[in-house]
C-alpha cells in the first residue's frame, strides 16, 4: 500500500477528529468504569469491577494521547521525543491490563467463583459493544490515515475494551443458561495475550507497519 500525502490542512482536520474522539473515549470510559465498578461491587462481580478497573486504565491512555493531540494542534507539528514516551506509557497500560486479567481469572478458577446475575452490568455491557466497536474503528481509519502509531494503539487499547465487553457478558450472561463458570477466566487469558501482543507493537511502534502489511495482504487476495 502506497502512502498518500496529505494536506496541511487535511492533516490537522484529522488530527482534530482523533483529538475528539480521544476526548469522547476519556468521558465515556470514566463514567463506565463508575458504573462498572459499583454495579460489580454491588453484585460481587468481579469479573465487572475488572471490566471497570480496563476503564480506568483505557481512560487514562485516552487522556495520554489527548494530550500530545493538543500539543501537536498547539504547535503545528509533533515533538518525536515526547510522543514515543507518551506511546511506551500506553503500552504499558496493555501489560498492566494483562496481568489483571491473567490474575483474577487465576484467583477465579482456584477459587471456583461464579458470577451473579445484575441488570445493571449487563446493559453497561451490551451498550459497550454496541459504542465501543465503532469508536475503535474511527480511530484506526484516522490513524491510518496519518499512519499515527499513537492514535492506532488508542484504537487497539478500544478493540480490547470490546473483547473484555463480550467476555464479561459472555461470563455472566452463559453462567446463566449453561452454568460453565470458566468461560469468563479462559477468554480473559486470551484477551490477556492479545493485549500482551499489542502492547509489545505500541512499545516498537510497528502498528502503523502491521496495518500496511495487513492491507497489502488483503490486496493481494483480492
């Protein structure tokens, strides 16, 4: 795939949306993860306080990259240095999100947890799978297209919010109709190695690469 050259002021229109959508990501993550987190404290869902907790922690790599956006806005134009630190914090949030996952889905096989039922956690949930898969993508389309390896990890830290969304959900909702209380702590392992993956990209700054070599792929099929 052939990089396109962009406008000035194309590149700070986009810069703008990413800027945006950062912002949007920061307010809906903060007001999930207080739902989450009292809705699973309330139930005794762990698995939901985990789901809250990932808010906290995609709000914070949000805010990181909102950040560099404004200053990049600021000053018309990145300062490398700064945005390759700010790129190695926030794939450090997807290592620390895999090791509370691998924990408490460890703690929750040895200790033979299983989830309770709540209303309220489970709307959070389904609204996140419907909000979140669509944030994620505006994301990538404008990473792409300003090949920012910064706003394509956002994207990625996005993308696991979405899988954790379906495990939680698949964890509590199939607790119900099948009784097989593993299923949350084994998708959770899985979400922790594709975490662990994305986060080792972020910390090289190869998703941009990735992305190319995906699409050149699928060209070629084409």
């Amino acid at each position: 795939m052939t990089a396109v050259e962009l406008s000035a002021p194309e590149v700070e229109r986009l810069t703008r949306r990413g800027l945006r959508l950062a912002q949007f990501t920061v307010a809906y993550n903060v007001v999930e993860g207080v739902v989450a987190i009292t809705a699973g404290a309330l139930a005794g869902l762990v698995s939901v306080i985990g789901f809250g907790i990932d808010s906290g922690i995609e709000s914070i790599a949000a805010f990181l990259v909102a950040l560099r956006l404004s200053a990049r806005l600021r000053h018309g134009e990145a300062d490398e240095a700064k945005e390759r630190l700010v790129l190695r914090a926030v794939a450090v949030t997807f290592f620390i999100l895999a090791a509370y996952v691998t924990v408490e889905g460890i703690r929750s096989l040895v200790d033979g947890e299983t989830p309770e039922s709540s209303t309220l956690a489970l709307s959070l949930l389904a609204a996140s799978i419907v909000v979140m898969p669509v944030l994620a993508a505006a994301k990538r389309r404008v990473g792409l297209a300003l090949r920012d390896n910064l706003i394509l990890a956002d994207a990625a830290e996005t993308r696991i919010c979405v899988l954790l969304s379906i495990s939680t959900l698949a964890g509590v909702g199939l607790f119900q109709l099948t009784g097989a209380a593993w299923l949350d702590p084994v998708a959770g392992f899985v979400i922790a190695a594709f975490a662990i993956h994305e986060g080792k990209e972020a910390w090289e700054g190869e998703l941009v690469e990735d992305d190319d070599d995906h699409e050149a792929s699928d060209d070629d099929d084409r």
